[in-house]
C-alpha cells in the first residue's frame, strides 16, 4: 500500500472520531475531505513563466541586437564625419548594451530558477514520501506516525 493509500485509509476512519483524529487533521494543514499541502508547484505553472521568460529573452535578444547594429553604423559614421555627436551616440550604444545584457540576464535567470525549482521540488517531494523514518530507521507509514501521536 502506497503513503496516499494508507493516508487516504487513515483519515476516513479517522472522520468524526476523537481529538487523534483531530490532531492529524491540524498536523495535515486542511480538513479531512479537503486537505491541501502548504506547499504546492504546479509544473504546468512554472512551466508558463518560465517560457514567459524564454520567449521575452529572445525578443529582447533580436531587437536589442538590431538596435545596437543600427546605433553602431550611426556613431561611427557621425564620428567618421568629426562630429562629436558620435561619441555621445557611443556612449549611448554601451549602455544600451549594458542595460539590455541585464535585462536578458534577469529573464535567463527566471527561466533557469523556475525549472530549477520544479525539478528540485519534485525531488524533494520523492525523498520525503519514500525516506522518513523514526530514530530506529524504520520507514514512517501514516498508521506509524499515528502510534506515535496516540
């Protein structure tokens, strides 16, 4: 019997019982037929932002690019033309440059922490439903956890 199974078993015969049953209630964080974890991630969630990020990456890539191609023609030919219009339209092209850089770097980072965060939740997740054990080593069962409560 999987821990969902043998939780799910636990808390119907726990229904309209004494304060035990009560108290795994409390400690589940919800009521019987609606129990909801403290934590929950969505993938289909994450997944969204996260491609939200890509997609405005690539954008800002593509047309930060073309903007710094363009700006780049025109300060140099202004500075070929010895007008020091050029190196303000430089100094102009390197912080758009550097501003742009920061912006994809923000979205890349979004979309890499989002992925991130799902998978290591989802390991988590794993790890706790298939380790806990009690001092002694001994898997913790739902029906384990309420010998130790009663």
């Amino acid at each position: 019997m999987t821990f969902e199974e043998e939780w799910t078993s636990l808390v119907r015969r726990q229904e309209g019982a004494d304060s035990t049953g009560m108290r795994l209630n409390e400690a589940g964080g919800g009521s019987y037929g609606s129990y909801s974890p403290d934590l929950v991630v969505r993938d289909d969630e994450l997944g969204k932002i996260g491609n939200q990020a890509a997609s405005l990456f690539r954008q800002i890539q593509k047309k930060a690019d073309e903007a710094r191609e363009e700006t780049s023609t025109a300060a140099n030919d202004l500075t070929g033309q010895d007008l020091a219009m050029g190196a303000a339209l430089l100094a102009v092209h390197d912080a758009w440059n550097t501003q742009t850089g920061t912006v994809k770097e923000a979205c890349a980072h979004i979309s890499n922490h989002l992925d991130y965060t799902g998978k290591l939740h989802d390991r988590d997740e794993d790890k706790i439903r298939t380790s806990m054990r009690d001092a002694g080593g001994h898997l913790m069962t739902p029906s384990r956890i309420r010998d130790h409560i009663d």
